[in-house]
C-alpha cells in the first residue's frame, strides 16, 4: 500500500516515534543512510515561496543517494490545464517520491489520488507536517521527549502550524494548547481528531484565546507568523488583534522555567517575537530549522520502506 503524509494524522503514534528515532540516528550518522543510491530521484515541486524546505528537501535526497528534481510549480503545466491527479501519475513514471508545497488541500489530496509512489506535505493551506516531525525532534532532544510535556502555540490558531501542532502533539502524546483571538482559532474537525488521538496517547489538547492560560507553565512555547502565504491581500487586520500573543520576555515570564521557544521561520522579527525571544537562551530556533533535514531524511526512507508491496499480500 502506497503510504502518503498529506497531514500529521497519517503517522500513527508508534511510527511518528520511528520516524523520530530514525531521523536521530540518521543526526548522529549522517551520510550513513543511503536508501534512495542508486540514485532514485525525488520530485519537490512548490506553488509558494520557500527557504528552509527547499534547500533542506534538496541537501537531504543527496545526502540519501538520491537525485533532487527541485522545480517551481508555476514554470510547468503542474495545475494548468492537466488535472492534478494526471500530474501525480506521470510523475509516478519518474521518480521515486513526490513532495509539493501548495494552497489548498484538495490540491495535495488530488495529486495522491493519482500518484502511485508517496506523495509529502512540505506545507498546505491546512497543515504543515514535515515542520512538526522536526519540531518534535527538537523537543525530545531539549526536553528529553515528548509525551506529557505542554506545548503552548500562540498566535494565528487557525493556520497551518496552528493545525499540525494539534495533530503531530496530540500523536507525540503532548499536552497542546493553541491560543489566538477569537475570529483565528483553530478547524473544529482538526480539534476533533486531535482530541480522539490525544485520548489515545494520553496528551490532551485545548484551543484558546488567552495566551497567558495557554503558556502558563508550558515546556515549550511555539509561535508563527501572524499573516501565512496567500494571506497577504485577504483584506483581514492580521497586526492589531494579534499584539497580545506577541512572545516576548513577559509571555515567556508565565512559561516553566526551563522553557524552550520554538518558530518555524521565517520570522517576522518585532511581531509574531522578539529578538530577545528569538536570540534568547530559551530559543531552540536554530536547531529546529537544521532538524528539518534530519527529519525529512527519516521520513522519505520511512514512507518508502513501508510503501513496499507486501509480497505476502500479492494474488498468486
Ligand atoms: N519553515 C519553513 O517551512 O520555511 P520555508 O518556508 O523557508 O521553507
Ligand atoms: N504559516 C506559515 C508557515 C511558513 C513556513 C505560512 O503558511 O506561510
């Protein structure tokens, strides 16, 4: 069976705790994994803007022995004219995996329904579940693991990061509370499957709108930026109700003391947190950008082992 990551509820707990695993080993070793020599080629394909993602996406297929096919969405007929699921088809005839960064979720969904080698999230309008695996990577290392530790995400609750931290936290058995203003909290069904797997892992998760009763002793505090891609021009004050869940040294005052801070990047320095947040002995900022590629490592060898087909299962 073909295994995609289109939303951090693809990983089920024990293989979120594998691919974590791996993506550790593969930080200590790494140019030790070469899964994809040969090479296999991997497609990452973007519809939005990226640094981090693309750079760490690209660095990481090499440094698995495979050959990074990094293209600009907009440069091919990729969602223009050809239906997306036609795209994910022929570009199974190509290449090993397929990993794309678009707007809606339909978009990414489609591109699966299609394909027949596993497709990636590297960011949706919905979700954006590579960043949580490292994320998650950087609290087991920080914090010495993830379950039963609160993390405290401010800011915009009804975005992206805002969706992932519930699911991937809630796998991780986190305790995860998301604070925005009230016109930005979290999708309903996104909380809904967040608090069925919570009551699985036993984390608990809670959307808010106070930041302080969100951060309030919390193990980590996590922010994001407070307008995300293709919400430049919606025409919705995205500064003044946000100023509250800015993360700054008196929000943090309320955070465990031994509280790490956490932002996806990039940052929007004076807004979302400050530099005494950021560039603080609290931030593991800069760790967490590098475990993006330890994590996507792990991941690709992951989704790739487990989409195997089973000779077992095969008609005779
Ligand atoms: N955090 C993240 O996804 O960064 P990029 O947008 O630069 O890829
Ligand atoms: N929420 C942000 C994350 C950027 C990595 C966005 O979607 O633009």
């Amino acid at each position: 069976m073909i295994r995609h990551f289109l939303a951090d509820d693809d990983l089920s707990p024990a293989e979120q705790a594998a691919v974590l695993d791996l993506a550790a080993r593969m930080k200590t070793d790494r140019f030790a994994y070469r899964p994809l020599d040969g090479p296999r080629s991997v497609a990452v394909l973007f519809d939005k803007h990226s640094l981090r993602t693309r750079i760490s996406f690209d660095v990481g297929i090499a440094e698995l022995g495979g050959h990074p096919l990094v293209v600009d969405a907009q440069a091919t007929h990729f969602g223009r004219g050809e239906t997306l699921a036609d795209a994910g088809r022929v570009l199974s005839r190509y290449v090993a995996a397929i990993v794309l960064r678009t707007h809606g979720d339909d978009r990414i969904a489609e591109v699966a329904q299609g394909a027949t080698v596993p497709v990636v999230n590297a960011l949706t309008d919905g979700y954006h579940p590579c960043q949580l695996l490292a994320d998650l990577l950087t609290v087991r290392e920080r914090c010495g693991g993830t379950a039963g530790r609160t993390l405290a995400y401010v800011g915009d609750a009804a975005n992206n990061m805002a969706h992932s931290y519930l699911l991937a936290g809630a796998t991780a058995g986190m305790h995860v509370r998301v604070a925005g203003p009230a016109d930005f909290q979290p999708d309903p069904d996104v909380v809904a499957r967040a608090e069925k797997i919570a009551s699985a892992t036993g984390g608990s998760v809670r959307a808010l709108v106070d930041p302080v009763e969100a951060v309030r002793g919390a193990d980590v505090v996590a922010t994001d930026t407070w307008t995300s891609m293709g919400q430049e021009g919606d025409g919705r004050d995205r500064i003044t109700p946000f100023l509250p869940y800015q993360v700054n040294e008196a929000l943090l005052a309320h955070a465990a003391p031994t509280a790490i801070v956490l932002h996806c990047l990039p940052a929007h320095r004076g807004e979302e947190i400050t530099d005494e947040a950021l560039d603080g002995p609290c931030s593991a900022v800069f760790d967490q950008a590098e475990n993006r590629l330890h994590a996507q490592k792990a991941l690709l060898t992951f989704l790739l082992e487990a989409s195997i087909p089973d000779p077992a299962a095969s008609p005779a």
